[in-house]
C-alpha cells in the first residue's frame, strides 16, 4: 500500500444539495499519481479517521484528485469535511487503489444511486471515449437531489433520473429481468438498492455485473467463525485465531507489518494470496468468481472454512 501523501484542498463545489466536491493538488505543485476509472483515495482525517472515497474527476486531468462527499447525519468524517474544511486545508490521503476496475465491453449498463454517481462517472467518461454504449439509471429523490447530475449527462449516452418523489421509482425487478446481451453492469449506491439489483440479475452472465461497496454489504448470517489455525508462508510463523477475532488483527498483534486500512472488508488494501485452504468470505469486494476461486482474502474481516489457512505472508 501506498504511504499517505500531503494534498492541499484547491477547490470547494457543492454538487447538489448535502454534496460537496473536493479539489486536491499537491501543495508543491507536482503531479499526482495517475489512476483508472473506479480508484478510491484512503483520506485520513484528523482523530485517526480514515474514509475511502472514490475519485470521480477526470483521469487525464493530471495534477487534480476529485472527490465527493455526502454529508451524513451523524457522519464524523463528513461532517468534519463539510464544517471544517476549507480552501487551502492540507489534508493526507493514501493511493489511489481500484477494487471496482472497468474492464472493456461494447455496451454498458451504470446504475447509481445518489453519491454512488462518483466512481461511475470516470467509468462514462471511458466508456464514452471507447466509443461504447452507455445507459445510466440514476436513482435519488428527485431530479434536484441528484449530485453530479450534469457531469453525468454529459457523459452518458442514455440517461434516466428515476427520482422517487416525483414518481418514477425504478423497478429494479422489472427493469433487470432479461440480461442485456453484451453488457456490463457497473452498480454503486445505497445497501437497498445494490441489494435489490443483487438479486435481480442472479441469472444474468457471471461477472456481468460488478458492485462497489461503501460500506460493509451485509453477509449472511451462516458461517460465524469458530478458531482455526493460520500460517504465514514467507514469514515462518504459525498462529492461532480465536473465534471473533480477525486474521489481521492476530498478525499484527504477533508481530508482522501488514497493510490494512478500512478494517470491514471494503477497501481492499488488506487482501492477501491464499495458499491453501477453503476461506469464508465477509469482504464487501470480491465477486462470487473471485471468492469461488479462493485465490486471495480480505484478512481484515474473512475467515477459515476449515482449521487452517496458509497464506502468502
Ligand atoms: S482493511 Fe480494508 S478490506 Fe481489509
């Protein structure tokens, strides 16, 4: 994982209503490190807080992350981002790192809901310039509370605000009943509506449809785990991990320097090779594909399916 860099806030927007848009440069004037569509930044706030936020400005815009952020009643982070910050604030942040890759496709299908516009809206911009077809389904209470929504237009080929107070809820069900041939589809947004769309498109293609996870997906509630033995392969080491206690925090504790970040299974920053073993996975990231192949976990909230794990460590 990347160390945190400075960043200097440049520019404050709002966006729509409770949505502000961050500019951050570098306070030297250098250049920032490139990123693809989908790439969140690790912002580390005071108090120790740490959020991820997606980077939604233009990748060939260089020297200039974009960030946006939603103010949550309650929300210290974004609280703190909308009260305290201001023009010229120097701020740190981690990456960019991309668990939500676009990966090519002659047509495809976006769905946000509210703040879940931000990671789609470098996607449209992509796609766009591969000469794809592109739908967007934007999904707020109302047309005026659908943030970014100009930028988005100006990007997607097709789009349609379905916008619950003025009747044009979007009947998820309905909507994505028959696969679209072709297609990827690239969700963001609230746990309802991802939820919804999950089950929606259980029958379309595998790997057709791809999610990105603000917070924790909520899991199943089988599979709590019980302890099991975990083996780090490179560093020789051998450790017990009790019931209700993650992988990641028994190896920080014995002694091993490891990447971590959200510690919930969102970020990605902890995942590591799998060498032997079944895992169960908690994480809010990998797609049924990648948790069948049992290639790599999220050690910060996965754990053993059986007594053991050797892991790439
Ligand atoms: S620390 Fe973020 S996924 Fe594990």
């Amino acid at each position: 994982m990347t160390a945190p860099r400075t960043l200097r806030l440049h520019r404050l927007t709002w966006e729509g209503p409770g949505v502000l848009a961050l500019d951050l440069t570098d306070p030297d004037g250098g250049m920032l490190p490139g990123f693809a569509p989908g790439a969140h930044i690790d912002l580390h706030l005071p108090d120790g807080l740490v959020r991820q936020y997606s980077l939604c400005g233009d990748p060939a815009v260089q020297g200039s992350w974009r960030i946006a952020v939603r103010e949550v009643g309650g929300g210290r982070a974004s609280g703190f981002i909308h009260r305290a910050l201001r023009p010229g604030a120097l701020l740190r942040a981690a990456g960019p790192r991309n668990t939500f890759p676009l990966l090519p496709a002659p047509h495809y299908l976006f769905l946000a809901g509210g703040i879940g516009i931000t990671p789609l809206l470098p996607m449209l911009r992509a796609a766009r310039d591969a000469g794809a077809t592109r739908t967007l389904w934007f999904c707020a209470r109302s047309t005026a509370e659908a943030p970014l929504l100009a930028e988005a237009r100006a990007c997607a080929g097709t789009l349609c605000v379905h916008a619950a107070a003025e009747g044009t809820r979007l009947d998820v069900a309905a909507a994505l009943a028959v696969p679209r041939p072709d297609t990827l589809l690239y969700c963001c947004g609230p746990a309802p509506l991802m939820l919804a769309v999950e089950q929606a498109t259980r029958h379309w293609p595998a790997g057709s449809v791809r999610f990105e996870w603000f917070v924790p997906r909520p899991q199943d509630a089988a599979g709590a785990a019980g302890s099991f033995e975990v083996a780090c392969a490179r560093a020789g080491l051998t450790c017990s991990v009790p019931a209700g206690r993650s992988v990641l925090d028994t190896l920080l504790a014995a002694g091993l320097d490891l990447p971590f970040s959200c510690t919930q299974g969102v970020c990605g920053s902890c995942e590591t090779r799998v060498l032997e073993g079944a895992v169960d996975h908690r994480d809010s990231i990998l797609s049924e594909a990648e948790r069948a192949a049992n290639a790599s976990m999220m050690i910060c909230v996965s754990h053993a399916r059986g007594p053991r794990l050797v892991l790439d460590l």
